[in-house]
C-alpha cells in the first residue's frame, strides 16, 4: 500500500494537479482528485502539513481504516516559483 500512495502522490505531482490542491487549500479538489485515480475499493486519508509540520487541512473518503492502511510521505517544495514546503502524507486501506 505504501508504494501504491506514493505512486499517486508522484503522478498527480508529474501532472501538476497535486501542488494546484495543495497551495490553493482546496480539499475538495483534493478529494475529486484522489477519487479519479485510486480504485473504488480503497479507502484513504491524506493530510497536508506545513514546512514545521502544522496540520494544513485533510481529507478522508471511502471507509478509510487506519489500522489496515499503509502511507507515504510526499514534498513539495513551493508553487509557481514561491518556496512553501508543504508535506503531503496519503494513506490508503483496503484494496
């Protein structure tokens, strides 16, 4: 599951949809994005954290179980050339 989260977290980053969801504080646009690209049955939880590890905002869908889950930690180091490092940690269960 681990190499699965950060599989997501990488692509959705190559694609420059990750940071937009990020830097804009949308969880929403979070969310539709994570559904697009994990399978329905996968649960998950994925939280943005600020460069001194602040809780930013979250999202959690699909039953996520946090006991069965596995997680990657994913950074991003700014936005449109502004250095703001924010660490992305998504979890996902199930499968």
């Amino acid at each position: 599951l681990e190499d699965n989260a950060y599989a997501v977290l990488s692509s959705l980053d190559a694609e420059g949809y990750l940071a937009r969801a990020v830097y804009s504080n949308d969880p929403r646009l979070l969310e539709a994005l994570l559904n697009s690209v994990l399978p329905v049955g996968y649960g998950y939880n994925c939280t943005v954290y600020g460069e001194d590890w602040s809780r930013i905002f979250s999202v959690e869908a699909r039953g996520y179980d946090p006991y069965r889950a596995g997680s990657a930690v994913y950074v991003l180091l700014g936005y449109n050339g502004t250095l703001s490092v924010r660490y992305v940690v998504l979890s996902i269960s199930g499968g």
